[in-house]
C-alpha cells in the first residue's frame, strides 16, 4: 500500500524544551490590565490580562504536555519527501475495507490537531453509532511551514502547490479515488486538489467561505441582500487583520511570538476569539488542552513565522481573496448561508449540499466534531463511494 519512501514517525519533544517553557512562562513580565474601551467589553484592547494569565498559568502547571503528546502518538504518523520537502502526515486506516479515503487539510492558525477529535468518528462510524459503510480512510497532512512539515525555503508558495503535493501524497498511498475536506486554509486547498486531480477526486467538501460577494456583484443584489452584505463587510473587517500583519512584516512579530510564549499565546488566544464570534470566550466551546496542545506544538517546532506563508505570498494573486472553488467535482458546504452566498457559489461551484442549521463557529472540527463527521457522511453518502487502494 505504501511506498519506500514513507517513513514512521513518532513526536518526542525533548525535556529539557519542557522545561524551558515552563521557566520561561515562570518569567513572564505581566503588563497591567489596561480601562476596557466600553462597559462590558473585556476583549476592546485586546486579550484580557487577567485572561491570559489564567491560561499561562494553566499551560506552566496544569497542562500535561506528555499525555496529549502520547494522545497524539496513538495515530498512525509519518514522513515523506514530496516536491522536495519532507512533509508530516497522519494516516488512519479504517477497519471498514470499502472506506472512501479522504484527505483533511488544517487552517491557520491550526495545526493537525484541529482533526484529532473527528478522526475516530471517521474512521470508525460502527464504534460511535454510526454506519460502517460510512467510513473513511483518513490522511491528515500537516501544511509545510506548519508543526512537523519542512519549512519552504524560498518565497513564492501557492495553495495550488500544496494541493498539487497532496494529489501525489494520496498517489503515494495507493488511493485512487478520494474525496478532500477542509476549512480556513483548508478550504482554498481542499478544492484546490479537485482541480490538481479531477479524475481521482469524488468530491470537495468545505467548512464554508466560498461566495463572498465583491463590488461587482452589487448591481445585481436585492435591497435586502445589499443590507446582507454591508453586514459582511462589518464582520469581516473586525478584529486584528492577520493577512495584512502577516503580509507587511512576519518575521518582525515572530520574533516574539517564538522567543515569549505568553507572547504566542496571546496572538492565537487573540485569534481564536475572533474566530468564535458566537461564544464569549474561545474556551466556551473548544477544550482548553486542546487549544493548548495546538499553540504548544507552534512553540516546540518553532513555526509561528513559517506558517505565515499564507497570508505573506498571497492566497489568491498575490493578495487576500475568498476562495472561488471549482467546478470538476461535486461541492459540499458544512455551513451553506443565504440564497445570496449560495447564488454566487454556483458560479464556480458544483453545489451539492448546502445545509445552514450546523451549529458551530469557524473551527468546526475543534467545536463540534460530533455534527463536522455527521456533516461530512452526509455529504459524501450522495457521491459513489470507491475504496480502492
């Protein structure tokens, strides 16, 4: 089924890196909580002191860094060299023999934890409740520049490139017909890959994103959809814009983010808030390890700047652009939205499922892992399944 090339890999992060987080955050120089911007407005000036400093202090003497590190060794890891790079992935083969494979591509500023929770509910339906002939092989590779993936060594890196490694990681494997999944980041790689490899791909499904309505749509747009859209434009221009920080000055912020881990913290804690617009807290719906796990494997591998790769060579032409999807394959949407979002998605998409009841905020696999799988089977159970490898 494999190749020579892969090779087994297991994370053993070094103690004596244990214990220089640990001092580290013992350091910490701690500013003082600055007069919030308007009453009951914890977050106006950024991440709360008092906030951060809880979660610090839970990641120095809460956090065991060794159980989720052996939690994350229980899945099937390796390494393999593609387009010149050695790229990390996890690979979890179903117990059902007619699985559909299906490649999951993380987002930023996630790493392949954001899939450790709805792994076993794809790979196993008939051990949660669920039907065996609604298994998946999974492969979750982790983006290079991200966790355990080689960093690029030159500017210039495409989601078509990755998308294009990915096609020979799931050849690699001996897949020849797949489906892609992803969200964030993911959702610009996941049809990407349809694109790459039409002929194998069975179909796309994507947390959401695709749609955005741009300047030129606005002549065709209803009163109440001109309102609609006013109202996404106030959305997305709130918080702190990563793909502007990201693309002006990178290394600059990443000299703190990886010489301070508070300082890492408060940027993703930053970020997660914002990308969980309907709860007071990012720890309101995800797990607090969870999170965490995922900011410390930005610390252990030191890709808080490598990551930012995305938003420094320009998702879309050289700059921020919504992903338009594509049109080989069939296309699911976790979180659909209005005849508006679903009209402009046909354009470029074949749409075949569009539900807007899934409950969730951006990282829907983190949040709701239970309703993300069911989201997926219920997609793909429309498409013809073929499990050969």
């Amino acid at each position: 089924m494999t190749s020579p090339e892969i090779r087994p890999f297991r994370i053993a992060i070094p103690q004596t890196a244990l214990n220089d987080l640990t001092e580290r955050l013992a350091r910490t120089c701690w500013v003082k909580q600055l007069p919030r911007s308007a009453p009951g407005d914890a977050w106006g000036r950024g991440v709360p002191a008092d906030y951060l400093r809880e979660w610090a202090e839970h990641w120095r003497t809460g956090y065991d860094w060794r159980a989720q590190e052996a939690c994350l060794n229980e899945f099937p890891q390796y390494l393999t060299e593609i387009d010149g790079y050695d790229v990390h992935f996890l690979h979890v083969r179903s117990p059902e023999p007619d699985a559909l494979p299906l490649i999951l591509t993380h987002g930023w500023p996630n790493t392949f934890v954001e899939f450790t929770q709805i792994t076993p509910l794809l790979t196993d339906p008939r051990a949660h409740g669920g039907y065996p002939a609604q298994a998946f092989h999974v492969v979750v590779p982790s983006v290079p520049g991200f966790a355990f993936s080689e960093a690029p060594r030159e500017a210039g890196w495409t989601v078509d490139r990755v998308a294009r490694m990915w096609a020979e990681l799931m050849s690699r494997l001996g897949y020849q017909r797949y489906g892609t999944q992803g969200g964030d980041l993911g959702a610009y790689v996941a049809p990407a890959i349809a694109e790459a490899d039409p002929k194998r791909v069975v179909g796309v499904h994507i947390d959401g994103g695709i749609g955005f309505p741009t300047e030129d749509d606005v002549a065709e747009m209803t009163d109440d959809e001109r309102a609609e859209y006013e109202q996404m434009l106030a959305w997305s221009g709130g918080g702190v814009d990563h793909h502007v920080l990201l693309r002006k000055a990178p290394q600059t912020f990443a000299h703190a983010w990886q010489d301070s881990p508070v300082a890492l913290l408060a940027w993703m804690l930053q970020k997660f808030q914002e990308f969980t617009p309907m709860a007071k807290a990012p720890d309101d719906v995800m797990d607090r390890d969870h999170v965490l796990t995922n900011v410390s494997l930005y610390w252990f591998t030191g890709t808080v700047a490598s990551s930012s790769w995305p938003m420094y060579d320009g998702l879309v032409d050289g700059g921020f652009g919504w992903p338009k999807g594509q049109d080989k394959v069939p296309t699911g949407v976790y979180a659909g939205g209005s005849e508006l979002i679903r009209r402009l998605a046909e354009r470029n998409n074949l749409i075949a499922h569009w539900p807007n009841d899934n409950p969730g905020n951006h990282f829907v696999a983190m949040e709701e892992p239970a309703a993300h799988a069911a989201d997926i089977r219920a997609f793909f159970g429309t498409l013809p399944r073929h499990g050969d490898t």
